[in-house]
C-alpha cells in the first residue's frame, strides 16, 4: 500500500454507490488509470471540482488493493468554456470517450494527454470550429496510436491517390478498384498536414464543406476498421451541428 501523486485529465466518471464515483483517467506518465473517489458526489466533498469529467488535476492516491483510491484532487483546469456551447461540448464527449476507448491501460500516453490538452483548451476558447477540429483530433491520434502513418498505397507503397473504403486504406491508381475514391488535392492536403504537424498548428487551415464530407466519411471508415469503434457520441456531435 502506497501514496502517490497523479497529474491526468477524467475521461469517464461513473457514478458508484450513492455518493461515491469511480473514474478513467488519463495520466502524465502512466497513461490510462482506474480510480475510485469516495464521496466525490456529495455537494461538500474537497474532491468534487477535481474529478468532473474534464478536470485536468493532481490527485493524491491512496493504492491499496484493486483501483487506487483519490484522496485529494487540486484542480489545474476545468475547460469551463466547453460548457457553454453544445456542440463544443458534444465534441469535447466525444474526443475523451475516444481517447478512453483508444488508449490501453496502464501505458505512458503523454503525446496523446498533449493532444488532448490542446484541443480541449481551443475548443474551450471557441478558437477552433469544433466538427473540423474532431476530425483532425481523430487524424492526430490514430497517428500517436501507430494506426495511421503515411498517405502510401497499402499494397505496392507508392504515394496513393485513392481510399478504399472496403478495407480502409490507401492505394495508388495502378492498385485501385472502383468502389475506391479519389483523394482529392484537399483532402491529401489537409491528411498531410496534421500527420506533418505538431502542437496547435495541426489547426490551421480549413475545408470547403464537400472536403470536410470526404474527410469525415473517410475517418468514421477508417476508426470502424483500425480502432472497431464506431461511437453514437461521434454521430451526436455532428447531427447536434445541423
Ligand atoms: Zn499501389
């Protein structure tokens, strides 16, 4: 039995019992962790700021058998802002589910808590648009979960200029068939940025509205075949937007 310091943000709280929750966190320098806190329900607990979901805070953990036990939670960041707009909140849902679903447990994530840091903190701020900004999110992370590297033809490696959406990946013209379709200049473009990128950068540009259809259809084939998820929360955030 120990006491340890954790840093992470809450993807998922559950509640458990009548006062108490159970979390997934995800924690600099020991990825996905399991956490109970005790009372954190009750209107007057210390821990109920820190272990909202979205609260990035340091908790103090007692480890004894089973999940590790909160026993204090200084909150750093709540990313209040992504509560006053649904759909930058349904996005916000969205992006720490998959992360949840993503990430295996107890394994050093911090590239992925960087990701996710940052573009909870955009959202927040109302700085980037939140379905453009969930797609490119998506892009980042199948890349630091070793899903997505290159834009090269899944059979031969030469640079490909198609999708196919049967087997969810890339081809050049020589190996395409004609349920594939064509990567368009926009759409290329914007796939190489956020694989070239870093930081907020990975942000900065924009799709015509049928790019973004591409891109999007892509993506929600891509995460079916190399993740096996397809969440309602993803369908959420983008029929909230129409
Ligand atoms: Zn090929």
């Amino acid at each position: 039995m120990s006491v340890g310091k954790i840093r992470g943000i809450v993807l998922k709280e559950q509640q458990s019992g009548e006062s108490s929750k159970y979390m997934v966190v995800l924690s600099k320098g020991a990825g996905k962790l399991r956490l109970n806190a005790r009372g954190a329900k009750k209107a007057k607990s210390p821990l109920l700021a820190g272990t909202q979901l979205f609260s990035y805070s340091d908790f103090t953990v007692y480890a004894g058998r089973g999940f590790g036990t909160v026993t204090q939670a200084d909150l750093i960041e709540n990313f209040y802002g992504l509560r006053n707009d649904v759909a930058v909140l349904s996005q916000a849902v969205y992006l720490t589910e998959l992360v949840e679903r993503v990430c295996p447990d107890d394994m050093e994530q911090d590239s992925i808590l960087r990701l996710l840091l940052t573009t909870l903190q955009l959202l927040a701020k109302a700085k980037v648009e939140p379905l453009l900004a969930g797609r490119i999110f998506e892009i980042k992370l199948l890349q630091l979960s070793g899903l997505l590297g290159t834009l090269d033809c899944d059979v031969c490696g030469a640079p490909a200029s198609a999708f196919s959406p049967a087997q969810a990946c890339f081809v050049c013209a020589k190996h395409t068939t004609k349920s594939d379709f064509v990567l368009s200049e926009a759409l290329s473009a914007a796939l190489m940025h956020v694989l070239e990128k870093e930081g907020t950068e990975i942000f900065s540009f924009r799709l015509s509205p049928k790019s973004y259809t591409e891109l999007d259809r892509l993506l929600h084939r891509y995460l079916q075949v190399h993740t096996g998820l397809d969440l309602q929360s993803r369908r959420f955030a983008a029929d909230i937007c129409f």
